[in-house]
C-alpha cells in the first residue's frame, strides 16, 4: 500500500478522464462498453469534498494523426493498424501508436462531455490532444512526455501542485488507455494515486487491456480501489 497522507496534509483532487460522447454507447465512434453506465457512480464522487476537480477532454483537429483516415492504405485499418510517429521537438525520437476511427473532433457532438455527468461541480475542464501531430492519451503530457500550449488547453500537473494537492483519484474512459496514462503521469509527478475501479471502464476489459493496465499500475506503486474502501472515506472524512 502507498504511503499513508496525513489527515493535515491530505488535499485530494478527482481526475474525471474522457467521459465524451464519442467514447459512449450507444453511437460513439470509439464507444467504450459500459461507458456511460459509470456517470452515477462519477457524480457520486463529483458530491465529495474534493480540494479540486478537473475533468479532461479530447478536443482532436479533423486531421488527428491517431485517426485511421488520416493514413493511407492499405495499413490504415482503425483497432488494427499502428503508425509510427515523430517527435516535431525532437526527430530522434519515435513512438508507435494505435489508429482508431476518428473521434472527438473539436467543435462536433462527439467531442462534448455526456450530459449525464454533473459539470456544475467540475472546477477546470481541459482539453488535450489539440496537436494534429502528437497522440496524448494522458491529461499531463503526450506519448512524448512534454506538454504545450498546443497540445493541451491548460497544464494539468501545473494546476495540481498550485493547489497543494496531495492526492489524486482518476476515473473515467478508457481504464487501459487514458485512463492508466493519467494514473502514471500523476505518480511521476509526485502524488499518492488512486484508481477507483467502479467508476472506470476499458476498450479492452480482458487479459490485454485493462488486466495488463492493472498490473502496470500496481507496479508503478498505484492502487486500484473500491469506492466503499478507506481511501474514499479519508474524502468523505473532510466534509
């Protein structure tokens, strides 16, 4: 188990990861299954005092480079294919990436956070992956590790350790994607996180996604946790 936060140093924040229409059934182009079943449980945890609470959003432009359309056949099959990309900051480094069907592209319905979800207690909203040239799949930074004005609107890890925040709670689409990339970028930024299990769900629920995405996490010294555990009491606590 991580480390224990003392109650006067303990300044949790909820990270709500991509709960867009494009990511939920039942027409969403890369819909999650049982994506849109968890918005209760995100609101119920929107409800708890929270020192701060941020949502994140893909706003991708039309010619995103994760999107299928955006290559040439015949290696362009979305859930099939992968691209190799560069670094526009530094052409030595490459990275491979999956291809997806294009989805939550700026301005569209698709890209819109689903109503089902309690915006009104969402303290900042920001969106990522704007660079047409770079895949970001965490709210921190893209596959690259950087973060820019041009790839997200606000810097996450900025706005965290501004507010003290201790302690950071992720939820949301996709577990073994945006999810697992938000978790990790928060640990290497020096939080205590967690992953609340009952409030995420994955492309992949199986031995490939999000059981693999488990066993990352847990290495990385990350716990995945019930809502009725400890953890949520010590939130529930500061009420």
């Amino acid at each position: 188990m991580a480390a224990a936060t003392s109650r006067e140093s303990f300044k949790p924040a909820l990270l709500v990861v991509d709960m867009q229409e494009d990511f939920c059934p039942p027409s969403g182009s890369l819909r999650v299954e049982g994506g849109r079943d968890i918005a209760r449980t995100i609101n119920s945890l929107l409800s708890l005092p929270f020192a701060l609470k941020i949502a994140t959003k893909d706003a991708h432009p039309q010619d995103h480079v994760s999107f299928a359309t955006s290559h040439s056949p015949p290696n362009n099959k979305a859930f099939e294919s992968f691209v190799k990309i560069n670094n526009p900051s530094d052409k030595t480094q490459s990275h491979e990436i999956p291809l997806w069907p294009a989805h939550c592209i700026q301005g569209t319905k698709g890209a819109e956070i689903i109503p089902e979800i309690d915006v009104s207690k969402v303290d900042e909203v920001i969106e990522k992956g704007k660079d047409s040239r770079l895949e970001m799949f965490s709210g921190f930074a893209d596959v690259f590790g950087s973060n820019s004005s041009q790839g997200a609107s606000q810097d996450l890890a900025a706005l965290l350790h501004h507010a003290g925040i201790t302690t950071v709670f992720t939820v949301g689409l996709a577990g073994d994607y945006c999810v697992k990339c938000t978790a990790l970028d928060a640990k290497k930024e020096g939080f205590e996180v967690y992953v609340v299990q009952a409030a995420t769900r994955s492309v992949d629920a199986g031995e490939k996604g999000w059981v693999l995405a488990t066993n990352e996490l847990e290495k990385a010294g990350i716990e995945i946790i019930s809502i009725e555990g400890p953890e949520m009491e010590r939130v529930r606590s500061l009420k």
